[in-house]
C-alpha cells in the first residue's frame, strides 16, 4: 500500500490466497503482491513460491478498473471454489469484469 495514498497504485481491491500446506506463507505473500505492478508478475512469484515450498497455491484477485468496474482473475484450482456471482458478469479470456 502507498502510504501517501492510502491504497494500492495498482488499485488491487483484494489478493487471495488459498493452500492446504503452509499457511503461514500466503498472509506475507498476499500483503508483499499488492505492491507488484502488473498480473504476469504476481503469476511469476506465485509460481516460484510453489516451486520453492513445494505447494500449490490457489488465487484471486480482484482489480479496480473505475469506481463501478472489477476485474476478477482467478486460477484453475480457485475456480473450482469460487462463489459463483449472480449478476452482471463478463469473462473474456479468463478474466471475469463484474460492473457494479
């Protein structure tokens, strides 16, 4: 989070993260990933977290695009127990865009 702002500057709403092994990992992960600048990152170091730990790590994260708009990126292995949203909803390429 930028101090002087208050927020994220990539506007991150929320970073989830899900493992059966090694809780104690993700709290640390998730909080040092809102400071990453673009998804493909995020994708990297989650990636050479498993490898390194030997765990599978399940993820969502929810993206400020305006005030109205989300967008919602999310693995395999998260999809599987996501909640499904029961309103206006758009996934284009793995990328679900809710409008609030």
């Amino acid at each position: 989070l930028d101090p002087f702002k208050g927020h994220s500057n990539d506007y991150y709403r929320s970073i989830t993260l899900y493992s059966k092994e090694r809780s104690d990992i993700l709290d640390g992960l998730s909080t040092a990933l809102f400071n990453i600048d673009n998804l493909d990152n995020i994708k990297k170091i989650i990636t050479n977290v498993e490898t390194n730990y030997n765990i599978k790590i399940d993820y969502l994260i929810q993206k400020e695009i305006n005030d109205n708009t989300l967008e919602i990126y999310y693995n395999e292995g998260f999809k599987n127990t996501i909640i499904k949203y029961n309103g206006n909803d758009t996934t284009v390429d793995g990328v679900t865009r809710i409008e609030l």
